[in-house]
C-alpha cells in the first residue's frame, strides 16, 4: 500500500495507457480539474477529450486534478500536504490556470473543496495578481453558471472542439507581465463572444425577489454570451485518450457515436443544449472502431440513444467480427432492432436499459416521450426471446401534471413488463431480472419545464413508498429510487442566481451538512426550488445565446400541459426552435 501520495499517484500513473507527460518548460500550465474522484472523472469522455486537446499543443502542459477519496484523502490528511496534479505532483497553486470540467450541478460543493485543498482563496474578488486564473467549461456551466459564479474568474462557454483553441490563443496573447488580473480577463471578453466573465455582470433585483435585469458593467461586454458548438463536419469522433481499469466502465474505450438528440423530450437538457443534433458517418465511426480495437478488445459506445444510430448494427458486427466487445450507454424501445439485440448478447451484454420514464400514456405525451407501451411490450418480448437479459427501466416521478394514477401507472407497467417476460421465457424455465430505476424529476434550464419548480420533496418520498410496497408485494422486480433531499440540491444548484453562491460557501463552511446549511441560509432556497417562474420573468441563464428561441420553449410547455406530443427534430428542414436558422447562416 503507498506510503504517500506520490507513491499513490505513481502507481495509478503505472496503470494508465495514453498520459501525457511534458516538460513545463516555456508552456502555459493549465491544472485540468475533475470535482470528483478519479474513478469517476476518467469515466468522463468530455473531461478526456479537453485533455487531449490541449496536450496536443506544443506550448500548453495540462496536468489532470481529482477530488481525493478514501486512502488518497487520508494521506493528504496525515501529511498536511497541497493538492497535487497526477501527472508531476505538481501542487494545484503553482499551475498558471485552473480549469474545472463541469457535467452535474451535484459536483459544485467539490470545486470549493479543491480550491481549499489547493490553498487557493475561493471567492475570485479575493484573488491577487499571483493567483492562478480559475476558469470552467463543461454543460453544467452552459446551462445556468450563476450559483458558482462567484467563485469562478471566466467560463468558457459551449463545446471544447469549438473554442478551446482560441480561448488558449487569447489568454497567451494577453497574459502578458505587467498585466492584472482585471485587465486580462477584460481583454478575453471583449475579444471572445463565448467568455463569460461574471465579474462584468451586475444582476439586480425586485422586491419580489425575482431579476430586475441582468446588464454587463461597461461598454465593450456583450449583453449575451453565446455557446459554441462544432459543424457536423469538423466534429471529429470523440474516443477515450486515456485508458486505465480504474473507472466505472473498467478498461473500455469509449467511442462517441453522436452528440445531441433529435428526440425532443421535453424534460432533457442535452437534448436542447446540444441542438442540432450531430451524428457521425458510418465510415467515421468504422475508422474510430478500428483504432480503439487495436488499443483493447472493449469499446463502450456513446450516445444519448444508441439505437438511433444510422448503421449501428453494421458498427456492433464490425466490432464483434474483429473479436472485440462492446457496451452501449442507453437504447430506445422503438427503435431497438433484433439484430442489435443478437449483437449485444453475442457481446455478453448482461442488462439492456430502457427508458420509458413516465408510467401512463398521457404523461409521456405530455413529456413528449413518442413512445406507447405497445412499442415498449414488444421490444421487452423480442429481448426475453433471445436471452435472459436483465432490464432496467428507467422512470420519473414529480414530472409536471403528474397524479397519483401516473405514479399507478409505473407499477402496471412494471407488472405488465414482468408478465410478458415469463410469457416469452416460460420454455426456458428463467428470466432476467427487472430492476427499475426511478429518479425525481429536477427542472433544467433551456428546457420547455424551465418555468416549473420541483415537486415537494415530501410528496415524492410518498410515492416512492407507494412504488417501493407495491413493487416489492409483486416480487421478481428491484426498485431503486434517488434521495429526494439530493433532488431538492440539485434544483438549487440548477435553478438558481448568484445569490446561491453564498449557500454553497456556507455548506463548504459546515463540511457538506446541508441540513444546516438550510437552515441557517439568510438566502430562501424554496424561492428557486419550488417556485414556478413567470413566462416574462428574467432567468438567471437567460443572458446565455444557445440560438434556441424563448417563444419555442414557451410553446413546448404550453402543449406539454394540454398533454400534446410535437414532431422531433428535422435538421435543416425546420426551424421552430431557432437553431438551425443560426446554424445555416
């Protein structure tokens, strides 16, 4: 076992395939931080693929920085030491920039930590010219960054492919000796429309509590921050830069299929945030299939829906031709085809996941889900006749307009689910398992549910009590359900203005206990949890430009609540959300 935390890392950098160790000499030095623990942040692909891009310039070292756990923590603990990079054991203080990978809003009380750890002052006003510049990029933040803003000197805004080169260009070019912090970031915001900078922001408010208006300080900073995302057609394939058994998917290459999805529903932030959606050609993806296998026999595929990948089948056949295993992230009933099925048992796949996430027809209309529960019994009996997988089902409660017979609707569902796989398996005298996964609904920004606030946490306890007895009576089916406490943090975190700020600095300062925090807050969290928000209320995120239209999201929520369905997205051939008007310009 390692006596130090050189040692650790060490031993962690020996496992590794793909690290890229530089000399720091004449570089700029950029600590590539993931607010979580290793294991989980190498099983991010977007974290790998910022990594990548930026070790593959010439004057540019980046060092990767987790959130130690466990052993890790405690060395840190017993000798007292700073946070240091994996790569060189660098301490965090002495990189010339930070820069935070943000997927999850849950992950925002770890950026707190470290800093701390790194001995870096938190609040960005409190940083002195020696500091390093803190800066973030990743979806979280170009959803809503007002609740961490305070903390954060810049965030750069929109996906890596797009802007990261440039973002580098500008800081070398104005990170010049004699220049201050605010002169620096003053000349990266004028220059990039895809920075934003939360210093030169003043937001004010009503009295009712709500925003008044949300203006940059000075001329020169522009009132709206606009999200880069990269054409089809210099997207390249994202895959796994970096290979090590240490991570939730072991030792598997991940391979992007696409980005973004055309399906619409109305609760998905990706599915609004990464418009248009982008797919890969075949060819593409079978040149991808190819590298990563002569780097490991595993590939786990990447998509928001795997099923709806055009040539999937050929993709999965080229793998397994060439003795190679694969894994896929999340399928689509209704589009799931018996040869995929085929592929993923001759993969050795065990569990098959789908999501029909509301319990009722009614309420996956209303979510705009495109998705009946004769589609849904028919995929589930193609896969009970081919094999015994496991099924995981996953499904939302507190979505809007949801009852109590919606909330039924899951256990019918379930029941029924369960029927029809002893029906299909009876000759073979077994079946998979039925797990359900069942998640509170959290309201995302850019989304037609924006407006909407969180159900009381008290009332999904309720149901998920009521799918939990129910389900557990009939047997033969697992429930797992969120805490709803986390659900309720995550649609502060989510939901929230810049005032949230001083609550995550508060539950920094009480060592995660929230139940205090919440008590002790001067700052109503109800107020962004719980209350729905007006169609002509300013929001929090609304000065970020994803070319998505209000006026679509507001129509989408109005149809949501007549419980109406909408048609998916028709790339360059519709333009009712507004994007593919910007995007063919």
């Amino acid at each position: 076992m390692p006596r130090d935390v050189v040692s650790l890392y060490r031993n962690r950098l020996a496992k590794e395939e793909g690290a890229v160790i530089k000399d720091w000499g004449g570089k700029l030095s950029i600590g590539l931080a993931y607010p979580n623990c290793y294991r989980l942040g190498m099983s991010n692909l977007g974290f790998q693929v910022v990594y990548h891009l930026l070790n593959s310039r010439h004057d540019v070292v980046a060092e990767r920085l987790f959130l130690p756990e466990g052993q890790e923590m405690s060395l840190y603990l017993q000798s007292g030491r700073t946070l240091v990079s994996l790569e060189s054991q660098t301490p965090l203080q002495q990189f010339e920039l930070i820069a935070f990978s943000l997927s999850f809003e849950n992950d925002y009380p770890n950026i707190l930590n470290i800093l701390e750890m790194g001995r870096i002052p938190l609040y960005s006003e409190e940083r002195s010219d020696a500091s390093p510049f803190v800066m973030a990029g990743g979806v979280a933040t170009f959803l809503n960054p007002e609740p961490i803003a305070p903390f954060i000197d810049f965030f750069l805004m929109g996906e890596a492919e797009a802007n990261l080169n440039e973002f580098i260009d500008h800081f070398l070019m104005f990170n010049t000796r004699g220049s201050n912090r605010r002169e620096i970031a003053r000349q990266l915001a004028g220059n990039m429309t895809t920075l934003y900078v939360p210093a030169f922001y003043e937001p004010k408010y009503g009295a009712d509590g709500t925003l008044k208006s949300f203006l940059p300080k000075e001329s020169g900073i522009p009132a709206k921050v606009k999200v880069a995302r990269q054409p089809s057609r210099k997207l390249p394939v994202a895959v796994s830069s970096i290979k090590t058994p240490d991570t939730v998917f072991g030792d598997k290459v991940l391979i992007e299929l696409g980005r973004g999805c055309g399906r619409s529903c109305r609760f998905c932030a990706a599915g609004y945030v990464y418009r248009p959606p982008r797919v890969h050609s075949e060819a593409d993806l079978r040149a991808a299939v190819d590298r990563t296998l002569f780097r490991g026999e595993q590939a786990g595929l990447l998509s928001p829906a795997v099923s709806d990948v055009q040539g999937i089948e050929t993709i999965t056949a080229l793998i397994l031709q060439k003795g190679g295993r694969f894994s896929v992230s999340s399928l689509r009933a209704d589009s799931l085809s018996q040869v995929l099925i085929d592929h993923l048992k001759a993969a050795a796949q065990r569990t098959i996941a789908i999501a029909p996430e509301g319990g009722s027809e009614r309420l996956r209309k209303v979510i705009n889900k495109h998705l009946t529960e004769a589609q849904i019994l028919t995929t589930v009996k193609r896969i009970a006749r081919t094999k015994d997988f496991d099924i995981r089902l996953y499904f939302l409660i507190g979505l809007p307009t949801e009852t109590r017979s919606d909330v039924v609707g899951i256990i019918e569902l379930a029941k029924t689910i369960k029927e029809s796989m002893v029906g299909v398996s009876a000759s073979r005298g077994s079946i998979g398992q039925i797990r359900l996964s069942v998640n509170c609904f959290v309201p995302k920004p850019f989304t037609p549910f924006q407006w909407c606030g969180l159900e009381q946490v008290s009332c999904l306890k309720e149901k998920q009590k009521l799918l939990t007895k129910a389900l557990t009576k009939a047997g033969g089916i697992r429930v797992n359900t969120d805490r709803p406490k986390w659900a309720y943090i995550q649609a502060l975190l989510a939901l929230g203005d810049r005032r949230v700020g001083s609550i995550l600095a508060m539950a920094h300062r009480f060592k995660g206990d929230w139940a205090k925090v919440l008590r002790s807050s001067r700052v109503n969290p109800d107020f962004f949890v719980y209350r729905p928000k007006g169609f002509d209320e300013i929001l929090p995120w609304d000065f970020i430009d994803h070319g998505i239209s209000k006026k679509h999201l507001k129509e989408e929520h109005t149809l949501a609540l007549k419980g109406e369905e909408s048609e998916c997205c028709h790339v360059g051939k519709c333009y009712r959300c507004g994007v593919c008007i910007e995007w063919k310009q």
